[in-house]
C-alpha cells in the first residue's frame, strides 16, 4: 500500500516539476532566439494558468509561463511531496485552515481588483501548494492506496 502512496506522490512531484522547469525555458529560449520551441511550450502551458503578464515574473527580459501564484503553487507542491516521501511533512487541521483562510482572503482581493502584488501572490501560491499537497496525501491516505 505505502508504494502505491510514494508512486502517486513522486507522479505529483514530477507533474509539478515538469511545470516548473517548463516556466523557466521559456524565456530561456525566448532569450536565446528559440522562438518556435518557446512558443509550442508555452502554448502547451496555457492549458495550466491564465498567463497574464502583470502577474508574471520576469526572466531575460521575457515573462515566465506560469503566474506568480501558479509558479509558487507547482514550486511548493514539489517541494512538499518530496518532504512527504521523506516523512517531514505535517501540518495539523487548525494550522490547514489557517492557511486556506490566508489564501482566501487574497484571491479575494484579487476577485475585487485590490492588487496584492506579484511576490504576494508568489507567497500566498505556496500556502496553496502545501494545502494542495496536505490534501492530497489526506485523500491517498484515507482511501488506503
């Protein structure tokens, strides 16, 4: 049971990963004129996150693929499953809430075009990917897989 556990978490942090090395390339290769390679890879990261360039961080001149929510959200949740296969990962359920309510309030915030800033979004990106990853293991492990 537990191996089926790790090898849906290691798949969650290597769909993350994938995400989060796909935002760095493409300004890299936009930098490095691979225009057609930086666009098929940012079109094939559209389907993941609305992309708008005032809320994307910068690199070379080029905006990243990935949000600043987004690319804390996939960052955090890499981070967080490989902490969880090593058995450093634990949040209790009042520290849970907590942090879905930070979460909230800010894309609230957003919802009422109160700008809260791209390094803020970064930050409140990797509450939501502890959450993500909280929840995630609660459900595998709840559903004995």
């Amino acid at each position: 049971m537990k191996y089926i556990k790790n090898i849906l978490i290691v798949l969650l942090a290597l769909y993350s990963a994938f995400f989060l090395i796909g935002a760095v390339l493409v300004p890299v290769l936009s930098y490095t004129a691979n225009y057609s390679l930086s666009a098929n890879l940012n079109s094939i990261l559209s389907n993941a996150c609305h992309q708008n360039p005032e809320r994307t961080f910068w690199l070379m001149g080029y905006p990243m693929a990935l949000c600043a929510r987004c690319f804390g959200v996939y960052l955090s949740v890499c981070i967080s499953c490989l902490l969880l296969l090593a058995d450093k990962f634990s949040i209790n359920f009042k520290i849970f809430i907590i942090l879905a309510i930070i979460c909230s309030t800010d894309i609230l915030l957003n919802l009422f075009n109160i700008n809260t800033g791209n390094i803020t979004r970064f930050f409140i990106g990797l509450l939501i990917g502890i959450l993500i990853t909280k929840f995630f293991n609660y459900i595998i492990t709840r559903r004995k897989v």
